[in-house]
C-alpha cells in the first residue's frame, strides 16, 4: 500500500460514493422539474409501507383499523418506515433510508474491488479508477432504488457486508471481521425473505471454518428474529409470507400454501422466467462459473468455499428471484456478483489494473439497460404524481368514502376511510380469494358490500369481469411508465351517492395537474 499514492482503497470508495451521490442528486432534481417541486417516487410502492408504518404506531399491523394484513415485503422495514414517521419525516423517510443505505453499499463495495484490485499508479490505473466508479455506480442501480423508497439497497448493504466480512475471515484469516459478518447477515435474513439463503450459507460456512462460536450465535439471533416474525404473524391469522410476496412470487405461494410437486414447478417456471431475461441468464452463468470454481484444486479450500456461497446466492436469485420490477429485486445479488468475480480475478492472479478495467467494461455491459431506467426515472415520478397521488386527492378530499382499488399505496397513506385493497396485498381476504381462482362479478360484488364500499378506482384489465350493477363515472388518464396503466376507472358502487359523485368529478377534474385529465360519464351501467 505504501506504493500507491492516489489508488487508495478509500480514495476509490470515496470517489465512487461522492460520485453517486452527485448523481442521485441530479435525478432529484430531475424529477422535481416534472412533479410541480413535489417529491414523488417511482414506485406506488413505498406507500404501502407508509401506510403500515402509521398502522404500527396506532398499534395494528395493517392498513384498515381493526384489520390485520401484512402488505410489506419485508420483515424490518416497515419497522424503519415507523421510526422515520415518528421522527417527522413524512415521505421523504424512504428515500433517506433507500438513499443512506445505497450509498453506504457502494462504499463497501467500492472499497473491497480496490482493495483487491487496484495496485498501481499507472495512466491505466487512472483510467480504470474512473471506469471502475462509473460502473460500479451502474450496476449497484444507486441512481434508481433510492427514488423506488425500497428496502433493496439495504438488503445491497447488508449482502456486501456480509461478504466482504466472509472474506475477510475465510480467505484473510482475519478473526476480526466476523462482527461484519454478524451485521451483514442480521440485515440480510430480516430485510428480504431472499438474504436467508446467505444467512444460512454464512452460518453454515463460519461454522465449516470452526468458528463454532459466531456460528451458533448468528444461527440463534437469525432464528429468534425469524421466529418472533412467524408467531406475530400467527397470532394475527397471517401466513408466513407476506401478501405481496404471495402473490408475486409463485415459489413463495406454493411453499407456503401448495404442495411439494406445485413447489418444484414454481421454481422451475421461475428458473424459466430468469434465464429469458439478460440479467437473469448472465448471473446463471456467473453461478455456474464459481460453482466450478468449488472444485478446482487450484484454489485454496477456504477461496473454493467462498466461491461455493457465492454462487449459492447467484442461483438462488436465479431459480426463486424476480429479474423486472425496475431492477430492485436482483440488486443485492449483483453486488454478491460483482464481489465474487472480483475474488475470482485475485485468486487467478489478477491483482492489475488490465483486469480490473476488463471488469469495469463488463460490469458497464451488464448495466445497459439500466441506462434505460435511468432515463425513464424521472418520468415515472411524474407517474406517480399524475396518477396514484390524484386518486389519494381524490378519496381525501373530493369523495372521502369507503374506496376498493388495485394499486394500494398512494390512496391508503394518510386516508382514515377504508380501503379495500382487491390485489390482496393489504387484504388477506382478497388475497385468498384472488389465490382461489380470480375475481368474478358475483366475488366482487359480495365483497365490496361486506365491506360498505362506495366505490371503486381500477384497472379494468386486471378483472375478467366487472359487475352490472357498478356505474362507470370517470376515467383517469395519465402517461404510462410504472403504473400497472395508462387509465384508472372510477365505479360508483353505492348508486345512492350519484349526486355526490356527480359534484365532485368537475372539481376533481380542474385540480388534475398537467399530463392527467378526467374524461367523465353519465354514470352509465360499465361496459
């Protein structure tokens, strides 16, 4: 190290974070110019966890009062979301917790790939310092998860942690690392249902190098946090896996709720599923390579059993993971990806600046199409604003009544009526009966009037059939970049309210801001 004087391992770390940080910076700023200077995300998601969080500091776990549901994909997170409510932070909370967390993962990561990687002060070391910054920003999609106000650059954070202290122990010998394997994993296996592969596998691998100690440890603090989930949940009459796992995730449903034979073609529809996706087939290939790599003799035990649990965590992403969703659900594993292939290139002997750009250039390759999503981000603030944030104006102020949607978040967060969520993820009665077989006009009738709904904003497409008995009062059209559509179609279910449905359409419609408009109907019987 005494030979380098600017490659510094935190130079680069440093470097790489500011960088980033200046980035996100400037999609802020971007998506500001098209939401009137109001901060939106890219995602309708975030309020779903907003609104569990204001349901825990009540006292309940849900989004309705009185009614439990577990829309959150996370164990921890809506624990977080709570803490930045209780400390005023209203909707920026996400996007602090995203932002803080996202930085702090490429900072581990960053620092690791110099640390290993860049070992000279050469005009091409130079040139793979900025390379290697530019693409680890691109592939660790630091510019885009923070505005999805997600819990995915903490499970970034907690898989590099985990790693880069497994390393550390295994390869290094460095007893003095396993307190960052300890954070590492308790983040992992409570901030995503996917981290307890690298939970177990870390255990697992401590325990192989007779760290017997930190192995029972972690493996009791793991078990006790996943245990005091699952009794809270049962208590509740909720399953295992949240809602909006359940019904994402094929794999999940059938663990949960199917049969051994349902399990094994969920992954393997899903193993289908990832390997038509660039990505997808990419990280297979990475898995398949270290894989390999576990048997050749050329490699120490202890790197060999590294590239194992590397590996483990690629092909669990691979065969139960999601390649869409605007790229965040794979995020944690391609940072484990880019942290693997680098301890590969050094067990290979790769300690040089050629390699280290090879790396960058692939690393560039592989985040092409996130230049895509960079570029629709701060359209799909504008989205958001356009389309969800004007129905939650909409049941606040214009028609505040008992309200069935399709897309939750937006219109449950800071809205006292109830919301019946027909997707499932904030009702698990919904849930079921989505599960049992799809919606049917007589389903959504029944449900609607147990729950007193006056009406319903949807998405007509994502119903075979809507009831006669409902009259389609308005269309909502906005532009089309996250939401689910283009339009949301507004019922009016309780058809003694017509009067008041048909007062607050024309107003409703002068506040709409640009790029939304109402087209409205003589609440005439739906089509």
């Amino acid at each position: 190290m005494s030979g380098r004087s600017f490659f510094r391992p935190e130079r680069f770390a440093l470097f790489t974070t500011a960088l980033s940080a200046l980035g996100l910076a400037v999609m802020v700023a971007a998506s500001l110019s098209l939401t009137e200077g109001a901060f939106f995300y890219t995602l309708d998601d975030p309020y779903i966890h907003l609104a569990l969080a204001e349901s825990i500091l009540e006292g309940g776990y849900g989004i309705n009062d009185g009614e439990f549901a577990s829309p959150s994909s996370s164990i921890l997170y809506p624990w977080l979301m709570a803490g930045s409510l209780a400390l005023g932070l209203g909707t920026l909370g996400p996007f602090i917790v995203a932002a803080s967390f996202g930085l702090m993962g490429v900072w581990v990561v960053a620092r690791f790939v110099a640390r290993l990687l860049l070992d000279d002060d050469s005009v091409l070391a130079a040139v793979v310092f900025v390379a290697m910054a530019v693409g680890l920003l691109l592939v660790l999609s630091i510019l885009i998860l923070p505005l999805n106000g997600m819990e995915h650059t903490v499970h970034v954070f907690g898989t590099a942690l985990a790693l880069v202290g497994l390393y550390a122990v295994l390869v290094e010998e460095d007893r003095g690392s396993i307190w960052v394997v300890f954070v590492g994993v308790l983040i992992c296996a409570t901030i995503r249902f996917e981290g307890l592969v690298l939970a177990g596998g870390a255990i697992a691998v401590l325990a192989w190098a007779r760290h017997w100690g930190a192995a029972a440890g972690l493996a009791l603090l793991v078990a006790v946090a996943l245990g005091v989930y699952a009794v809270t949940m049962s208590s509740m009459g909720l399953p295992f896996f949240p809602s909006s796992v359940m019904t994402k995730s094929n794999v999940a449903a059938e663990a949960s709720e199917g049969s051994v034979f349902g399990l094994l073609a969920g992954i393997l529809e899903n193993f289908q599923s990832s390997i038509r996706s660039g990505r997808g087939l990419t990280m297979a290939l990475a898995a398949a390579v270290l894989l390999a790599m576990c048997v050749d003799s050329r490699f120490s035990a202890r790197e060999r059993v590294f590239f194992g649990l590397v590996s483990a965590v690629l092909a669990g992403q691979v065969v139960g993971g999601q390649f869409n969703y605007y790229s965040r659900y794979e995020a944690y594993s391609v940072a484990a990806m880019v942290i693997g292939v680098v301890a590969l290139m050094v067990a290979h002997g790769g300690r040089m600046a050629g390699l280290a750009l090879g790396l960058a250039l692939s690393m560039g390759i592989y985040a092409m199409p996130f230049g895509i999503m960079i570029a629709k981000t701060p359209a799909a603030t504008a989205n958001i604003y356009q389309q969800q944030y004007q129905m939650h104006r909409f049941t606040e102020t214009f028609f505040p009544a008992p309200v069935a949607v399709n897309d939750l978040g937006w219109v449950a967060y800071q809205n006292d009526n109830y919301v019946l969520d027909l997707w499932g993820l904030g009702s698990e009665e919904a849930r079921q009966l989505t599960a049992a077989g799809g919606w049917t006009a007589q389903k959504l009738d029944e449900i609607t009037a147990r729950h007193g709904i006056a009406y319903a904003m949807i998405y007509d497409d994502w119903f075979d059939d809507i009831p006669d008995t409902w009259c389609l009062a308005a269309y909502l059209i906005t532009s089309h970049v996250t939401s689910a559509s283009a339009t949301v179609s507004f019922y009016l279910i309780d058809l003694d309210r017509v009067a008041e449905m048909d007062a607050a359409l024309p107003k409703f419609a002068e506040a709409l801001p640009d790029g939304a408009r109402l087209e409205t109907f003589a609440c005439g019987p739906a089509s």
